[in-house]
C-alpha cells in the first residue's frame, strides 16, 4: 500500500480534489478530508485494477518464418506428394519426383557412408514418369555380363538384311528411283552403326555386369537430377556436385568446415 502511495497519480487526484473543495466555497478541513479520501481511494484502485501503462508488455508470438530463410546451417530437402521441397540458404523451391532425387536423399541421410549402387537403384522402383525411362534403359539391356550384345544369331540375320537392302539398292538404281535406294542406304548404314557398338578392337561387346550397369545408371540419374537442380538454385547445385561422389560405391561427403544439417 505505501507503494502505491508513493506513485505520482494519487497526489494529483488529491491536488486535484482539495483545489475543487477550495473553489466551491468549502471549509478548509472539508477540503483537507476530500483530499485525503481521494488519496486514499486512488491507491485502494490502483492495487485492485492497475492502470494499462503499469502493465508489463505482453510477450507476441512469432510465426515460424518460411523455410529456406532461417538459420543458414540448416537446408531442406523433402518430398511431398509428387514434388520435392528444396531450400539452400534462401527460398524453397519445388521439384517433380525423380530417381535421381531419391538417390540425393538417401546420401543426405548418411552422410559420410558410403552406399553401393545395387542398394540404391531399388529406391526408385515405382516412380512413374517418362523422363526416368531413359535412365532405367541401362538396367534392362537383359542378358548376363557373359553373353555378347550381338549373338551369332543376330549377326546373321544382319548379314541377311544387309544383302536384301543391297538387293534393293540395285533395283532402285536400275528403275531410276533414287528415293527407294536412299531409304535403303539410311538402312544400311542404321544396322553397320548396331554392329559397329556392339564390337570392340578385341572381339565383341558384351553385356555390362549388372553393378556396372546399376553404376551407370545412378550415376546419370545424379547428375540430371542436380542439373535440375542448378536450374533453380545454383548454390545448392554445386553444393551437391561438389560434395557427392558418385561410382559403384556413393557418398555425400560435406566439408566438415562447413557445417549443414538437412531437414528431410
């Protein structure tokens, strides 16, 4: 109570009040008394009711800022839906699902350790998209890393090809129709290019084993993947370029110097 006597806001109400008492005509100890109730009622109101500019300012709740504009050691990198939410150290941004993302993901969350390639093309399974197909060719070349791309088999019904388009070829010429003996030249030298892949200066090509092939095709995936990427944020782009090692063994290798945690 002495407390709140002290504050500045009950003198003036008991001035206030005695000067009032003293203007209409009143004795003096009756504006002495009015004064003194009025003191006296201020400090009861102010320890029940405080006033508004005695109150201490009432904390605001912040929302949460937007990803990709808070602490810069922390990036995003999750999927939603069809879409991948990315953020490096400035806005997010959305990329469709692709393999090649899937496989960032999977390093992102080991980073240090290395995965082979056989372990990682099974996190693609499923995921729809024509631009994928591309990258799932290398994977289903069929046969073994012990057969030839070209068996003997195919070989001659190349061979008999060849002699049927030259066949035509020379009627084409004999019957002046230059249009039939082009077709059949661009023919020609499709299958000589087939042939041509499927030998090597040593004997013939064969199929790529099957790590070999998974090495290929995850390795592709990657590097499309973070072109898109780069697309949209080149930061993040080279970050991923220069921290992932890619071959029959992948590995998100971040610069210990450089600290980032990944929200996934």
């Amino acid at each position: 109570m002495m407390k709140t006597l002290r504050r500045p806001g009950s003198y003036l109400a008991a001035f206030v009040v005695g000067i009032v008492a003293v203007v209409t005509g009143l004795p003096w100890w009756a504006g002495v008394t009015a004064a003194t109730l009025a003191l006296v009622l201020g400090a009861v109101l102010a320890s029940v009711v405080p006033g508004v500019a005695h109150r201490p300012a009432t904390p605001v709740a912040s929302t949460s800022p937007s990803i990709g504009t808070t602490d810069p050691s922390v990036a995003t990198f999750r999927l939603e839906g069809d879409y991948w939410t990315l953020a490096f150290r400035g806005p997010a941004f959305r990329i469709r699902d692709m393999k090649g993302l899937r496989y960032i993901h999977r390093l992102l969350q080991v980073p240090g350790d290395e995965l082979h390639v056989l372990d990682m093309v099974s996190l693609g399974q499923g995921l729809r998209g024509i631009a994928d197909a591309a990258f799932e060719e290398d994977l289903h070349l069929g046969g073994s890393s012990d057969q030839p791309m070209l068996d003997e088999q195919a070989l001659r019904a190349y061979r008999t090809r060849l002699e049927d388009l030259q066949d035509q070829i020379d009627e084409a010429e004999a019957n002046n129709d230059p249009e039939r003996g082009a077709r059949a030249r661009e023919e020609i030298e499709s299958i000589l290019e087939q042939i041509d892949r499927a030998r090597t200066p040593f004997g013939p090509r064969r199929f790529p084993a099957e790590a070999e092939r998974a090495r290929l095709n995850v390795t592709r995936a990657i590097k499309n993947a973070i072109t898109k990427i780069r697309a949209q944020d080149a930061s993040l782009g080279h970050h991923l370029d220069h921290n992932i090692r890619t071959g029959t063994y992948c590995c998100y290798e971040p610069d210990p110097a450089d600290p980032l945690t990944w929200a996934l």
